[in-house]
C-alpha cells in the first residue's frame, strides 16, 4: 500500500490549515508523505467535499477522517499498511 494521504481541502480554511500542521510531524515520525489539494482549483473535488473539508484520505481514496484530524483513524491506517 501506498504510504502518501491526501489531504484535500481550502487554503482560507482554518480547520484546513490546523490539520495540515498537525500531520507534518506525524508523516516525518511515522514515514508517510501528505499531498495537500486545494478542491477549490477542480469542480468534481468541490463537488464531492464541499463543505466536509478537511478530508484526511488514502491515496485509494478511502476517507480516514474530516473536519479534525482523527489521530486513532490514523493509527488504524498506519497498522494496515504495515
């Protein structure tokens, strides 16, 4: 499995930014990366999260977890990738 998230969401959002700041060091302790997409540069991604962002996702797409960073979510997708 692919150790990169996907963090999809807004660059004037603070949830957004909040999350963000919160897995730079948990991706350089536990070795994955983030990819930060802004769903305001592509209607489909605007149209599918909305206002649900923060979306913390796999890079299969599946959500780990939005609006606030879910630290156990996170665990449990780092244990299945192990």
């Amino acid at each position: 499995m692919s150790r990169v998230l996907k963090l999809y969401g807004r660059e004037y959002c603070g949830l957004c930014l909040t999350m963000r700041d919160q897995l730079q060091p948990l991706s350089t302790r536990h070795g994955f990366a983030v990819e930060w997409v802004d769903i305001d540069d592509n209607d489909a991604l605007e149209a599918l999260y909305g206002e649900l962002v923060p979306v913390l996702a796999a890079a299969d797409g599946r959500e780990i977890c939005h609006y606030h960073l879910d630290v156990q979510a996170l665990d449990d997708w780092l244990a299945k990738i192990r």
